[in-house]
C-alpha cells in the first residue's frame, strides 16, 4: 500500500502521543492502537503499519545489540551497560549475541550507530588499504 | 621500573585497539538503480554512501526515516536487508596527472585494466562553477576536424556545444571525430612543450536503449494486432445479420476510426 501524506502525518502525531517525559509508554501505545482499531478512521491499516514501523524504529534507537567473539564475563556486561546508559539513555534495553565471526573485539549497534573494535573489521579495513 | 613500561605498553595496546564508529543503515528496497535504506540517521546530503561488495552510492534523497539514495555500480550486487554505510564524504573524484589516457567510471575507479590511478588530490563532483565575470573570455576556436562544421558553425573553446539529431545519423561519430582531430592537435603540441587535454564523458546504456527499443516494437504490433481482431468481430457480426454494423465495416476499411 502506498504511504500518501494524510498517514504519514497521522502516524507522526500518534507516536508524538505515544511518549511519556521522553520514554516509550506502553500503555498509550496500546490504547492509541484500540482507539484506532474501534474508530476505523480512513486507511486506517496503512496508519497502523506506519505507526508500527515508527515505533519499531524508536525501539531500536533505545535498543543496544552487543555482539562479541566470545560470551562475555557478567563483570564486562554489566561495565559496558554501564558506560552505554551514561552515554545513550538510562532506559536501554540490551542483547548480548556470541558471533564467532567476529574473531574477537565487541561490535556495538544502537539504532544506526554501530561502534566497531572487532578484528574482522580491522582485518577489512586493512584488506582495502592494501 | 618493569612496571612503567607494562603501563607504556598498555597504553600502545590501547591504542592499536581502536575502536571506529560508524553510521549504518539496512536497505529496505532497490530499483531502477534507486535503494531505500532505513537508518542513516546522521547522513549528509550528496554524501557517499558505501554499500557491500563494493558498490557506492550517493543521498539524495533524505527524509524522516528513510534515505533515498541512487547506486552508482552494479545494482544487482544489491539486496534488501544488506548493511551499508556512511563515509563523511561527499562525492568526489581524484584528479591530477595520473588521469592522463585513463578511462574511468563516475567514481574515479579505472574500467580501462590498466592499474589504479595514484593520485592524492580529491575533488568533490558538486561544485559551484565560477561566475560569469571570473571566467576567461572565449578567445580561441575549436577544430572538430570536419570541414562542413568547422565552415558553418564556430566553435569557442570553453563553449558547450549540443548536438542534436535523429538516432543512427552519426552524433556519437562527430564527437569521436572532434576528440581524435583534438588528439592529433595536442600531439603536435605537446611535441613543441604544451600540455594538450581531451576527455569525453559517454553514457552508453545500449542494454537498456535496445530494451527500450523492443518494447516500443511489440506496443506497436499489439495495438496492430487489436485493430485486426476488432475489425474481425465486426466482420462477424455482419455476416450474422447484424445491418447495423455495416457502416462501421464501411469506415473502417476506409481508413477512418471507430470507436466501441
């Protein structure tokens, strides 16, 4: 379904609603949804779908993907979490991934930044410069 | 004394160790030499954006969520879901000496196997020209070394020149012809000490012209064939009793439309 500009904006006014003093509120979020799906206003699934791409996005902002070579010490987790909610937000959600081809290092994505220290990475950066 | 130079050497290790940020986006979809990419929150306009297997890519098009960005290389290297990347930089092309002779893709990058091109000046693609007043005076004629042209039409070096004409009549030939009668020249003078320079910017698609071409051709003997089966209905008709389509027979083979 193509997105015209009645949804776009109609979905950016319900995630606008969906906050909470800057956080995500679940309980909005699911009542904008029922209010929504009982009113049945114009393209109201295409809303639906945007709004749900939106706040997906927003989740992934708020969202650390932690991948490492190997599994990480509980001390090593909890000091990265750490340093990441001083750096991002106190509301951080993490996920710890083991990804053996990363031969070592950590790589760190939240939302659409990625902090790279793996040897793979380095490896390929080399690989180009050569 | 052993314990400073532990301290040094982890401080060395520190260092080789570092860590690069980047900022990423997921492709969400590509056509027509065209890629969505989801993400890419800090993006620049008209920056470079590097996509796996080597393919780059410049931003156009930004918007809240989404940036459009057009490919420029192989588009069917290209997926949804493949990872791509910012650079910082915008596009930009080498240039210096080492270009001399060289034929090259829109990034710089040599199509011609004859080595990479060492240069290390970039210059970025989007410029503002110089104005008008800043300009050097257009003193000097330009020889396209075909002598209707260089009779009829004069030519200013520094001048844009467009050339217009029906498909296959020669307007690739004239420009070819100029540049090997510009060659010939910037021997000449590079023999008695100047530096002579040609280059020639081509956008061959012949694939995609050739497809074009075809599709116009079955257009045609579609709507041929369609005119064929309509007259052959109404033929029916006629011959089932039907007096009210004998005018419209009539017409039609007199060449005129019918309409229903």
């Amino acid at each position: 379904m193509k997105i015209n500009k009645e949804i776009r904006q109609l979905s950016r006014q319900l995630l606008r609603a969906s906050f909470t003093d800057g956080q995500l509120d679940r309980g909005k979020i699911s009542s904008l949804v029922q209010s929504l799906v009982t009113k049945r206003p114009r393209h109201y699934l295409a809303i639906l779908e945007n709004y749900k791409r939106l706040i997906r996005l927003e989740v992934e902002k708020r969202h650390a993907r932690i991948e490492s070579a190997a599994e990480l010490v509980s001390e090593v987790k909890s000091r990265v979490l750490g340093n990441l909610q001083k750096k991002y937000s106190k509301d951080l959600t993490t996920e710890f991934v083991v990804n053996p081809q990363l031969l070592g290092g950590m790589r760190v994505r939240i939302g659409s930044d990625v902090w790279d220290g793996t040897v793979r990475s380095r490896l390929e950066r080399l690989k180009q410069q050569l | 004394m052993s314990s400073i130079l532990e301290e040094i050497e982890t401080k060395i290790a520190g260092l080789k160790t570092s860590t690069t940020k980047s900022n990423v986006g997921v492709v969400r979809e590509t056509g027509d030499g065209v890629a969505r990419i989801e993400g890419l929150s800090d993006v620049m306009l008209n920056e470079m954006i590097e996509f796996p297997n080597g393919v780059y890519g410049l931003a156009l098009n930004l918007e809240e969520t989404e940036v459009g960005a057009i490919l420029l290389g192989d588009n069917t290297k290209i997926s949804e879901g493949d990872e791509v990347k910012t650079t910082g930089k915008l596009l930009q092309v080498p240039v210096g000496k080492a270009l001399l002779g060289r034929v090259v893709n829109t990034l710089g990058q040599p199509l011609d196997d004859k080595g990479p091109i060492k240069t290390e000046t970039f210059y970025p693609l989007e410029k503002i020209a110089p104005g008008v007043i800043k300009r050097q005076s257009v003193s000097q004629p330009v020889q396209t070394g075909i002598m209707a042209i260089d009779a009829m039409i004069p030519i200013g070096r520094g001048q844009r020149e467009l050339i217009i004409g029906d498909r296959a009549t020669g307007k690739t030939t004239i420009a070819i012809d100029t540049i090997i009668s510009q060659a010939r020249l910037n021997k000449a003078a590079e023999e008695s000490g100047r530096q002579g320079l040609s280059a020639a910017l081509l956008h061959l698609r012949r694939d995609r012209a050739e497809k074009f071409e075809r599709g116009a051709r079955a257009l045609r003997s579609r709507k041929r064939r369609c005119n064929a089966l309509h007259h052959n209905y109404l033929r029916a008709r006629f011959r089932h009793g039907d007096e009210s389509i004998s005018g419209a027979i009539r017409r039609r083979r007199h060449g005129r439309v019918v309409h229903g």
